[in-house]
C-alpha cells in the first residue's frame, strides 16, 4: 500500500479520535450547564443561544466547511447532546 496512503489514514484516524475526546468533554460541560440551570430553575434549552452559538462558530470559521455545512454538524451536535444527556 503507498505510505503516504497509510500515513494520511493514521492522522485522519489521530483527529477522530482527537474529536471524540472533544465531544466527550462536550457532554461534560454541558452536563454542568445542565445542572446549574436547574439549580437557578432556568429553562435548559435557550434557542437564543443556540443561535448565538451558530453565527460565533460561522464568524469563527476559516476552514472548507460551509456555512449549510456548519449549520448541520451544530444541529446534529446539540440534538446528540440533548440525547446523551437525557440518557443519564
């Protein structure tokens, strides 16, 4: 197989990884947030700053994802999220 082949694979597979550890540590954080708002007696879900959150991240991109691009991994993201954390 050619080696740089191989070698884009290892650090394609290294950033998957490097994302689950990101996503991991999501969940933490807004388990947290969870937690706190409860406390406070504040409504979990704040469509305002879900908003918020997807023109920072447009601002904040400099890569190849496109704005639709974006919009879909944040919706598929904060749903994930919402999912996971009703779980537990």
């Amino acid at each position: 197989m050619d080696a740089a082949l191989v070698r884009l694979r290892e650090l394609l597979a290294d950033n998957d990884v490097a994302l689950l550890d990101l996503v991991n540590r999501r969940l933490e954080l807004v388990g947290q947030i969870k937690e706190r708002k409860a406390e406070l007696d504040v409504a979990f879900v704040d469509p305002d700053r879900e908003a918020w959150l997807l023109d920072h991240l447009r601002r904040a991109n400099s890569g190849r994802l496109s704005d639709e691009g974006l919009r879909e991994l944040l919706t598929t993201l904060l749903d994930l999220t919402k999912r996971e954390l009703a779980r537990s």
